[in-house]
C-alpha cells in the first residue's frame, strides 16, 4: 500500500518538521522587530539582545559550559570547524581524525596540508563504523596538536568514544574538537566531563531549529590560542581598528542570523519541555523497528552496527541486486518516501565501511515519525528489492 501523505526519512540531513513555534518567532521578529542587536541604542534593540544571551544561556546548559559568552554563533558546524584550523593550526602541525569523518574536517584539513604542510593521521574505523580509543591511541604522534573527529556517523549513526578521546587528551595535552552535527539535540554532551576543548554545533537537526544557525563552545584556554576566522564590526570598541579580544565579540563579526537565533531559541525551549532523553528514546525505538524490519528483508542490507546500542537514529541500507540510486528514486516516486542516497558527503566513512564507491540509501528518523511509516517503508523496501 503506497503512502499518500510524504514520509520524511532524511532527519539527520535537515529536521522536519521544525520544533514547534519555531516559524512563528522567526516571523514575529521578521515583521514587528526589525532591529540589530549591539548596534541599536533603544530598548526594542535591547529586547531582542536578550532574547540572544538567553539562546547562549540554554546552550551552554545543553552542553554544560560554564561561560555563556563562551557560546559563538556561526552558520554551522562547517563554519566552526574551520574557524579552529584556520584560527589554530600552524605549518608542520599535527592532526588525528577519525576513518568516518564528514568532509567538514577532511576537506579544510586537506586544503591547510597542501597550503600549510599540516599533516593529519585517520585512526581507522572498522567496517561497522567503530573506532575503538587504541585507533586513536595509535594514530598521536609527538607533535600531535589536536583530536578532531565527529561524535556519531552521518552515514552509519554509530557513536563514537568521545568521554575515552577526551580523557585521552587531557592525558597528552591535546586538544579535542568534537563535531556534534549528528548528536546535539539527541544524546547528552558534557563539555566539562568529556574534556572537549571546542565543542561544534548545529541548530537545523537534532535540535529542530531553523538552518544556517549553529556555532561553536569553546573553553577559557583555546579562546587565548585561537584567533578568529574573520574580524570586523561587532558593535563594540568601535574606536579602534583591532579586533576585540573579549568573548562573544572576538569570533563574531559583522550582523549576525538574528532571525535564526531566535528561531533556536524557540527549538531550545521545546527540547527542553520535552526531555532530550525521552526524546532519544522515541527515535531509538524507531530505529530497532527498522533494523528488526530489515533482518527479514533478502534484497537489503544494513550498514553498521547490527544494534540500537551504539548508535543514533540513522540507518544506511545497500540493495544486494539493485542499483541503490534506483531504490531511493522509486521510493520517492512510488511511495513518497524521502531518503538520502550515495557517499552522504563522507567518503572517508563509506571506505571505512565498504561501501565505496557505489554509497547507501540512508534513512533517519526523528521523534515525530511515526511506526506506521517505518512500517511503510519497509513494505517498500521489500517490494522494491524482491
């Protein structure tokens, strides 16, 4: 029985739907507050600069960050990611990944070993999307400047050991970056007790709140160590051409994404309401309904950890005898099921897993999916493969 209504299975590349509210404040500040903050010298200005320190405030208990102003606002975690290898890393400098990165990380840390001679070493994953603490402890080198790697796979879901990596770091004296894209707003991030040193955010998927907002946290001892990707006006300390030094100011200039912000805010707000946990368990059962759904399927085959233990809510699949861009395509057509299909910008992470070149049909899951539609797509995955 074919889906009439659109089934939305591609959450860990955008949310849908958004949490609750969140259009509705962006349009109200759109339509009756068109203002900017740290420029505006009137209360309206005033107003919504608070409306900002409160998105700092909750995202810093979301990740237990002591400092608000330790909170940047950038577009995403791509944004931030680069603003730390541009702002930390020096020629010669040493770099350890993981086998199952985004190329939000291999591609900026590609281009500085070609323009900067920074030199990186990918500590292996296995072909079930792991990377066990011994990769890692395998891949330092003397020099090694900094761990950069993700906390859960875009293509596999599978969750890294970031509490093992961040001890493993305090250890050394290394810092550690950990890319969060596919884990905010899903599982619970202590910045304090699993010793990250910058911690990179989005507010478009797990949290639910609109695109090109995200940013980055970041502790008292890199801010010293870090300069800013790019300088300019920040509404403070206007008579001077140097950039100031004082948080949030020194890494954002110029007008920021108020209306995304705000539009945070509201996201923030509903996860809080809700429970992040109870939340991470809707997804969690929906994807062990998959996963037990695909076990009866001849033609799929999952990629990954063969659990829900492990993992998030995002699951790629492989056709055994088809093509896997004709199973998504068909799914859409024919069913109405949207996924996202081929290397997921991670090409890195398909190697590790032995899906490369060909990629997988990814689905992902969110708490507002119901089991009627995993039960409808499984109906169509075994149609569609048999």
């Amino acid at each position: 029985m074919q889906a009439k209504n659109k089934i939305y299975l591609d959450q860990s590349s955008t949310s849908f739907p958004k949490a609750p509210g969140v259009a509705d404040a962006m349009w109200t500040l759109l339509e009756h507050h068109g203002v900017n903050i740290s420029r505006g010298n009137y209360q309206e200005a005033y107003s919504v600069e608070g409306d900002v320190l409160d998105t700092r405030i909750r995202l810093a208990k979301l990740f237990n960050v002591q400092d608000p102003r330790n909170i940047i606002f950038t577009p995403g975690v791509t944004f931030s990611l680069n603003t730390f290898f541009e702002g930390y890393l020096h020629p010669g400098d040493h770099v350890v990944v993981s086998g199952m990165e985004h190329n939000a990380v291999m591609r900026p840390l590609t281009r500085l070993q070609q323009r900067r001679g920074v030199r990186f070493t990918i500590a292996e994953a296995n072909d079930r999307g792991e990377v066990p603490i011994e990769a890692f402890e395998k891949a330092l080198e003397r020099d090694t400047k900094a761990i950069v790697t993700l906390h859960a796979s875009n293509v596999a879901g599978t969750i890294l050991p970031a509490q093992a990596i961040g001890q493993l770091c305090k250890e050394r004296d290394i810092v550690f970056v950990l890319d969060t894209a596919q884990s905010a707003g899903s599982v619970e991030i202590d910045m304090e007790a699993m010793n990250i040193d910058l911690l990179a955010f989005t507010g478009h998927k797990g949290l639910r709140g609109p695109q090109g907002i995200g940013g980055f946290a970041i502790t008292k001892e890199l801010i010293d160590s870090m300069e800013p990707l790019t300088v300019g006006g920040t509404g403070s300390r206007s008579n001077s051409f140097i950039q100031p030094e004082f948080m949030p100011d020194k890494y954002e200039s110029g007008t920021m994404n108020i209306p995304g912000i705000i539009g945070l805010r509201t996201a923030l707000i509903y996860l809080e309401k809700q429970g992040l946990s109870e939340i991470h368990n809707v997804k969690m059962s929906l994807t062990k309904r998959f996963l037990d759904g695909l076990s009866t399927i001849k033609g799929v085959r999952a990629v990954g950890m063969p659990g829900v233990e492990g993992r998030t809510s995002v699951v790629s699949i492989t056709a055994v005898e088809r093509d896997n861009a004709e199973i998504a395509f068909e799914l859409e057509r024919d069913w109405n099921i949207m996924t996202r299909v081929g290397l997921h910008c991670a090409p890195i992470a398909h190697q590790s897993l032995k899906t490369f070149p060909q990629g997988t049909v990814r689905f992902s899951f969110g708490a507002t999916n119901t089991e009627e539609e995993i039960d409808t797509a499984l109906e169509a995955l075994a149609v569609l493969t048999s």
